[in-house]
C-alpha cells in the first residue's frame, strides 16, 4: 500500500474510534484519539469536523446513546455547536428525543439546545416526544413555548402521537390546545392516524375534543379504514362521533362493501341499518350484501385470468381465510400510517406483512409500489406494478404504477404505453392523461429526437 494511502486508512480508522468512542461513553480514549488527529492545531474545530456520512459528529451519536459526560466534555470545555445539524437536518437534541433519551434531552436544553429546530421534514424534538410518548420530555418542551401544533410534512405532534397509539401523549397535547383538526398536505388527520393505528384510547380522547369524523385522505374515510380493519370498537366509536356510512371511497365503494369484501359480517351486520340500499345488490339483506361481494370477486377473478390468457392450467390464487384477511387489513392500515408518516421503509415492511397474508389483495402491491418509488427503487417498485396489474388488469392505477416505474427508469415509450392504457380504462383521469403527455415529452428530449411512438 503506497504512503498516503496508508496514512489516509489510518485517519479513517481514527475518525471511527473517535465516534464509537461517543457512542460507548468512553470519555478518555475519545479524549486521546482527539488530540491525535488534532495535532496541537485547533482541538475545538478538529472536533467539529469530524463526522460521518451522513455528517453526524460526536454530539449526535452521544445524545442518542444518551452519553451525558460526553455532552459535557463537548458543550462545556470544547464549547461545540448544541444545534448542530447532521445531514437530515437533524439536531443532538432530535436525536436525544428520538431514543426517548430523557435527561439527556434535558442536559441540552439546560446548556443551549433550541427545541425549535425542525429537521428537514419538519419535525421538531416534540413531534419525537410525542411519538414516543415520553410525557416528562413533551412537558418540558411544552414548558419552553414551542408550538403544540408545529408543523411537519407528517403531520403536527398531535397526529405522531395518536398514529402511534400514545394516549397519554394526545391527552396532554390536547390539554394544551392541540388542534384535534389539524392535518397535513394529504389531508392525514390525528383521527385517521388513531384508526389506522387500531387505537381506541386515542380515537376516543379526539373524539370528545371535537375531531371530525368524516375526513377524507389517501383515498378513504376512516370508517373505511376501520371496516377494512374490522374493529367493532372503532366503528362505533366513529359511527358515534357521526361518521357517514354512506361516504365514498376512492373505489366508489361505502364502508359496507369494504366489510363485505373482507367478509367480515359482524361489520356488515352494524353497518347494514345505516346504509342506503346499493342499486348493485338485489337481495338488500346482510347475507345478500356478502353474497354480492362474494360474487363480484370471484367474477374479478375470472375475467383477470381471461384477460391474462389463462385457461386454467395455472395455479389458480390460494384461498385467503378471514382470519388472514383481517390480519392483512391490520398490517395495511399499520403501512398506510406509516408512509403517511412519510416512514417509507416501515410502510414496505408493513406491506410485505399483509402481502404474506393475503396475496390476493392487488392494492398491497400498488401501495407497496409507490413506497419504493418514494426510495427511488424503480426496479422493485416496477416488480410490484406488474403483479398489481395481474391481479386486476383493468385498475387505471395499476397502469399508472407501472408507468411511473416505468419512467423513473427512463424507458419512456414504454411509460407513455402504460400511462396510455390506464387512459383508456379511465379517459377522465387528468392524472393519466397528463402523465402520458409528460412520458411522450420526457422521451423526446432524451433521445433528443421523437424517438416515443407511444399509442394513439
């Protein structure tokens, strides 16, 4: 190995154990592996440039740990940066609250810390208090003046706490005037993240705050949600509140045909009273409302495998019992929380689950699709576009999918084709259409000519 070479590996180790020394709290070797790379030049600068990939230094990785005499060392006698920003944005003081490091998270407050600052996405060491549930730590931060209602792009602390079933977390924004109400860009609210997160507790306390029942958000209402989950609790809790069994979800379907599709018949049976007659179902009874959804799958079914070519030689679709399919819808509504939370990882992870339980299912693939597409994988998110588009081939967003894989890969004639079928299924759609022409535009100034013959 040449001499520079050489030198620059045994900085590079240097820089680790420096860290790993914040991480473990072993405040002399960090101490000495400091002066190390210094070199009698400026220790408090050399500290301050030392970092990770992700530009983390010593200061984030000990309040994390919570690693209070390494903070000291690194306020107190090396007067380093309390608010410094690592490359997400974040602060030691986020990174404290995170890992529910409590005094920790206090010792940086009392020596500088600004709880104000917002990582990149928005979020404040509140929305981590809150998401947590640390009580002691929420109250603090509260005490300091920071916003109950800070934004972020996943929503204020109210909606990280009840997303995350933290009762005693949403009692105490509440008690601060968390607006009940308050919701994202999305239109994600703190009691659609307590349904999508099975928390009645949570549900419960909104709803007596004055939280609206019948928002509408990532294409449903949280009735939806609830009947796709199948919690009778929630369901009541909702119906009581004034949810609207008669609302429309992105489908066109009401909470009742969610339930029935589902075969859940205990919430078809709650919801059948308070629902007006579908034209669709002739035998407007309990068993005739389940029989009808029975009846619309199976036909989904077989048309699919018509228009796939299959002619039964192929194993058909396993059978999915209830008990699987409220398992999935369980695992659904735990991804849907989280990519909302813009949590695009934990979402894959929650949809994989609900895959594994109901394979059949074709909006766990299209919403496990965008998630990757969210991380930039196109290749996985393509991947799981063509299998939603083989399980239901005449879906305008399966298409749609497939088409954004498609174009992040940079095949745009094959983009545009995709983007072009989910128009013919959906002429309406200003989303497709527009897609479609962007797919046609973005190939032209790739191949620098009009290389994109797609469909016409």
């Amino acid at each position: 190995m040449a001499p520079d070479a050489s030198t620059a590996l045994a900085a590079r180790e240097k820089v680790q154990q420096f860290l790993n020394a914040a991480i473990t709290g072993n405040l002399e070797f960090l101490k000495k592996v400091a002066k190390e790379l210094d070199e009698g030049k400026d220790l408090t600068k050399t500290v301050e440039s030392i970092k990770d990939a992700n530009k983390r230094g010593a200061l984030h990785f000990a309040a994390r740990e919570g690693q209070i005499e390494i903070c000291r060392y690194l306020l107190e006698e090396l007067k380093l940066n309390a608010d410094a920003k690592d490359e997400a944005g974040d602060t030691p003081l986020v990174h404290a609250a995170r890992q529910g490091q409590i005094e920790t998270a206090k010792y940086l407050l009392e020596h500088g810390a600004d709880p104000n600052i917002a990582s990149e996405l928005g979020a404040t060491a509140l929305h981590h208090a809150a998401g947590t549930g640390e009580i002691e730590l929420l109250k603090e931060l509260l005490s300091r003046g920071v916003p109950v209602d800070s934004e972020s792009e996943s929503g204020t602390p109210l909606i990280w706490a009840a997303g995350h079933d933290q009762k005693d977390a949403v009692e105490v924004l509440l008690q601060h005037n968390a607006n009940p109400n308050a919701g994202t860009e999305d239109d994600i609210t703190p009691l659609l993240s307590a349904v999508a997160a099975g928390s009645l507790p949570c549900l419960e306390l909104l709803v007596k705050a004055g939280a609206k029942a019948n928002v509408f958000a990532g294409g449903a209402t949280p009735l939806h949600i609830a009947a796709d989950i199948g919690n009778l609790e929630l369901i009541n809790c909702l119906l009581k509140a004034g949810a609207d069994p008669n609302q429309k979800d992105e489908e066109g379907n009401k909470p009742i045909e969610v339930a029935a599709a589902r075969d859940n018949r205990k919430v078809v049976e709650i919801l059948f009273p308070l629902t007006t007659k579908l034209e669709s179902v002739s035998d407007w009874t309990v068993d005739g409302v389940l029989a009808h959804m029975k009846t619309n799958k199976e036909q989904e079914e077989n048309a699919n495998k018509l228009k796939s070519g299959e002619t039964g030689t192929k194993k058909d679709l396993p059978e999915v019992s209830p008990e699987a399919k409220a398992k999935a819808a369980e695992a659904k509504a735990r991804g849907q929380e989280a990519f909302h939370r813009k949590d695009f990882q934990m979402a894959i992870d929650a949809y994989t689950q609900a895959i594994d339980f109901d394979p059949t299912d074709h909006t766990l693939y299209s919403n496990r699709s965008l998630c990757w597409l969210r991380l930039g994988q196109a290749e996985h998110a393509l991947s799981d576009a063509k299998t939603c588009r083989e399980l239901k081939p005449d879906w305008p967003k399966a298409c749609f999918r497939e088409g954004a894989a498609l174009r992040l890969l940079e095949r745009f004639e094959e983009a545009a084709n995709a983007f072009y079928e989910g128009v013919l299924l959906s002429p309406e759609s200003k989303e497709l259409v527009d897609a479609f022409r962007e797919a046609v535009d973005a190939g032209r100034k790739f191949h620098g000519k009009d290389e994109v013959k797609a469909r016409s």
